[in-house]
C-alpha cells in the first residue's frame, strides 16, 4: 500500500513539475501581434483602385470573425459606392464568411459626406465557423480617386478593430493604416 502511495505521490510531483515549465515556457513567449491592416495602392487621378483589408494574426490562427472600420478623405479617393449605395466592398470568398459594409456616418451621402467605411466580417452557421489564416485578406473595397484629387498620398486610417473566436471571445486587435497614392 505504502509503495503504490508513493508512486502516485511521485507521479503528481512529476505532473506539477512539468506543468510548471510548461507555464513558464509559454509566459515568456513573445505575444504575437494580431492586426487588421488595410493595404497600400497607387493609381491616377480618374482611376478606381481596389485596396485589400487583411488579417495578421502571428500565427494564432483562432480568429473567427472582425469587425473595424476605414476613414478615407470622402472628397478626393471617396470608397466606391454600389448602385444600392452600399460601400463597393467584396468579402474574400476564400475565407468561407459572410460580411456587412455601411458608410458612417449614419445618413450621409456615398461620395460626398461619407466619412468611413464599417464593416463586420461574421458567420452563421457551422459551415462557416473555420478559422482565419494568419495573412488572409479578409475583404476588398473599391476607391475612386477623383480626376480633381491633387497628387499626394492619402490615408486610409484604420480604427475600432477587433476580432471573435468560433465561440464568440472577443480577441483584442491592433489596427495598420494604409494609403492611396494618387498620381
């Protein structure tokens, strides 16, 4: 009886100490950046560019649905707006998600008071819960750079990112700008 207490003493000793290393082992992991970054493009003046909005996950693939929002200067490189005049933006079909695109501010009128882009990448069903891969674009938007747009580079400035696992954790995100070259 003593003996086969101390082979389980000494199993849970062993147990712990390995737990233990484990623990350290991943708290002095490097984090790896989780980031939601619009795409950097170049096009004349007159032209309509499309810019990519990807997701940087450092390899953690959990991510299972976005949401952010893209400002862009409404006056020279307004995003497209589609004939319903929704944004002119394309889920990636890729990554197996649905997606919702609204001009912010609430009312305002695509190619002159709209001020943002917001979007939400998601799912419904259990076909559709797969994660995100580690640099997959998660969608596209079409700009128009206006034949009057001066030269000079534009900002397309990222902000209210985060992300969602399958069941439904919200995952914190950092955001990366991009740019529209008008040339």
């Amino acid at each position: 009886m003593f003996l086969k207490r101390a082979r389980t003493a000494s199993k849970r000793s062993i147990t712990v100490a390995v737990g233990v290393v484990i623990a350290r082992m991943i708290s002095t992991q490097p984090v790896a950046a989780q980031t939601i970054t619009a795409g950097n493009t170049s096009g004349a003046r007159g032209t309509q560019v499309t810019i990519p909005v990807t997701l940087q996950n450092g390899g953690l693939n959990y991510f299972a649905a976005t949401e952010n929002r893209i400002a862009f200067d409404p006056i020279n490189i307004p995003v497209a707006p589609k004939v319903d005049g929704t944004p002119d933006c394309t889920v990636n079909s890729g990554i197996n998600k649905l997606a919702t695109f609204a001009f912010w501010p609430t009312g305002c009128t695509a190619g002159a008071s709209c001020q943002q882009v917001r979007t939400a990448v998601y799912f419904t069903s259990a076909s559709q819960n797969g994660l995100i891969a580690d640099g997959a674009t998660l969608y596209t938007c079409k700009i128009n750079i206006l034949g009057s747009a001066p030269v000079g580079q534009y900002p397309l400035v990222v902000t209210g990112t985060r992300g969602a696992t399958g069941g439904g954790v919200t995952i914190t995100t950092t955001a990366v700008s991009g740019y529209v070259n008008a040339n």
